[in-house]
C-alpha cells in the first residue's frame, strides 16, 4: 500500500490522532510530552503513531498535512497543529471543548 494512502487511512479510521515522538508513556522529544500532558488531561482516548518507529510515515507526513514538525495532532480529518497550538489551545480551555466533541 501507499504510504500517503496508509496516512490517510490512519487519519480518516481515528476520530483522534497524534503523530508523535515515543508514545504517550514514553514521550521521545519534549514536545510530544508536552502534547500528550495537554491530551492526558481532556481525559479521552486518543490514537498515536510513533514517527521514530516509522520512518516511511515520518518522511512523508509533512507533505500530506503541510505541516513541517512533530507531533501533529489531527482531529476528525483535519489537522489541528503541533506542540505550540495545541498548548495554547488547552490554556484557553478550547482543545478539551474539541476533543470531548471529537471523542463523543
């Protein structure tokens, strides 16, 4: 199968989803452990992808999101963003809003 048909398949199968470093137990990179501390705390289940254990997805997953860095967190097909965003968006109360509607 295609790689980019493998991401897209990855994104569209899961209502949430993290292309991280490592995962959520064993965050890689102090970024991905930021993420996961902001998704730990929306308390719902989440997919992840470990990009370090797949290089195929790590090469080309920046050229289907457009999104140059890791982790990428997607919600119900569309990209929200990275470690930046998603922190500033849990400060402001609104990624809890996002994913408890994602995960209802």
């Amino acid at each position: 199968m295609d790689i980019m048909q493998t991401i897209r398949e990855q994104i569209e199968s899961n209502d949430i989803i993290l292309y991280m470093k490592g995962s959520p137990d064993a965050p890689q990179c102090g970024f991905s452990a930021q993420t996961v501390q902001c998704m730990m705390a929306c308390g719902e289940r989440f997919a992840f992808v470990d990009v370090l254990s797949n290089p195929e997805i790590r090469a080309n997953l920046p050229q289907y999101g457009h999104w140059p860095t890791f982790p990428q967190l997607w919600v119900k097909g569309e990209l929200v963003g990275g470690c930046d965003i998603v922190t500033e968006m849990h400060e402001k109360g609104e990624l809890q809003t996002l994913i408890k509607d994602a995960a209802a």
